[in-house]
C-alpha cells in the first residue's frame, strides 16, 4: 500500500507540532459531502483541503 504525499506531510507535520484535527479547516467540512468514518475527528486523510 504506497501512502500519497499528502498523508506523509500530515503524518510528519503531527509529529513535529502535534496532531490537529483536520475537519474544522477542511472546503468538505458541510452537508454530507464528507463519507469518512474518520469526520469529524480526522487527523490524517487524503482528501483534505483548507478552506
């Protein structure tokens, strides 16, 4: 299984300075738009983008 670039500098980036969780900046973040089991406590996931 080969991680995507995104999730390795997430997973870095949690490491460095904590994990944070990623929905309350996330564009998807509203409605249904978002079908991760993870939302809305995601700390690491391919998808994300800020707002």
């Amino acid at each position: 299984m080969s991680l995507s670039w995104k999730v390795v500098m997430q997973k870095i980036r949690n490491r460095i300075i904590g994990a944070s969780i990623l929905c309350d900046t996330c564009q998807y973040n509203w409605g249904n738009v978002c079908k991760k089991p993870e939302r809305p406590n995601a700390k690491v996931c391919e998808e994300y983008k800020r707002k």
